[in-house]
C-alpha cells in the first residue's frame, strides 16, 4: 500500500511538474509575442481525415498587428482592421463584411494565432523533437470546456527563440489540423493602409454584409 500512495504521489508531482513547466514556457511565448510590434508570417496549412479520406495542403501568409490582420489562404483574403473582418473572394468578385466573431467554432483566428492559448485550456510539457537541427519543444493543451470540438492541442514552440513553429490541432471528429511556420519576421515597416478596406477598389464586386 505504501509503494502504491508512493507511486500516486511521485505520479502527481511528475504531473503538476509538467504543468508548471508547460505554463513557464508559454509563458515566455506569450510575453516575446507581445513585445513585437507586428509580425510576419508565411506558413504552410494541412488538414487531414484519414476515416473520410480527406487530405489538402496550402500555403499561405498573414501580417498582424494587435487585433488587426491581413491573412491569404486558398484564393480568399481575410482583412481585419479591428472592427469589422472583410473576405475577399477574387474568384467569385464578391466581398462578403461581418464582425468577426471569436467564439464561432472554437476558431483560432489570426488575431489571437500566438495567444490563443493563454485562457481556456489546461497544459502540460509534452515530447520534445530534433527537427531539422531545430529542437522543438510539445506543450500539449486541452480545452477545459468539455462541449469544445477540440480534443487536444500540440504546440511546437523553438527552444531557442521561443517562437511556435508549429500548430497540430485534433477535433473530435478526426480531423487534424496542421500550420506550420515557415517564415517569422517582426518588426516590419508596413504601409498605413495595410489593414484598410479601400471599396474603390471592388466597384465591380457583389458587396455582402452580414450584419
């Protein structure tokens, strides 16, 4: 019986160790993210379900700065200036505008990429790998509400520069989500203009607004 209370204590311990390590090391994420002004990213987008034998992979890149950000995937352009989000779709020549809305679907939206996880989730470290002379340390999330299409998180943050070099999201549903980080910059001079929608622009496109 002692070795058993023995085997529970050590197991807890190793467990709040885990935590506590995870929430320092983001922790240290969270507060180098901040300290930027803007950032830069271009990165590499996968979404997989093997029961329903979906696979797609796309590049795409996004420019943030606070609330505000500018994001190109699969044709479409997401332009957020803080208030109201623009997608704009060349293809279809249509421009549909709404309030972006951070609770739809568990969305971890650009605005909130790098600092998703600081409410809402329970942490651990997890495994740690040597990726192309990079060592890149797992911290796996979980979502504290149990009605979240989430079932886990892995975050690759860089050991080094304490960067997140990459996002693998699992749903309950099977299908994994992947972001890989290609290019990181910070600091860059951006045009004022950057996150403005300027109509004039899509005179000839249908204009759809939600709300």
């Amino acid at each position: 019986m002692k070795k058993f209370i023995t085997l529970v204590l050590l197991t807890l311990s190793v467990s709040v160790f885990a935590q506590n390590k995870g929430r320092d090391l983001l922790n240290e994420v969270s507060g180098k993210v901040k300290s930027y002004k803007n950032i830069s990213i271009e990165f590499k987008y996968t979404l997989e379900n093997i029961s329903e034998n979906i696979k797609q992979e796309t590049k795409g890149d996004v420019v943030m700065e606070g609330d505000k950000y500018k994001l190109n995937i699969l044709g479409i352009t997401r332009l957020f200036d803080g208030k109201k989000l623009y997608s704009i779709s060349t293809e279809d020549e249509e421009v549909t505008v709404s309030s972006e809305n951070d609770d739809e679907n568990d969305a971890i939206t650009p605005s909130k990429m790098l600092s998703f996880y600081e409410d809402g989730y329970m942490y651990k470290l997890d495994i740690e790998q040597n990726i192309n002379g990079r060592k890149i340390q797992y911290v796996k999330l979980t979502p504290i509400d149990s009605n979240s299409e989430i079932k886990n998180i892995l975050l690759g943050i860089d050991a080094q520069t304490k960067h997140i070099y990459n996002l693998i999201q699992v749903g309950k549903n099977g299908t994994k989500t992947t972001l890989t980080v290609n290019s990181f910059k910070t600091n860059t001079p951006l045009s004022k203009t950057l996150f403005t929608f300027d109509a004039n622009k899509y005179k000839d496109y249908y204009i759809n607004k939600l709300d």
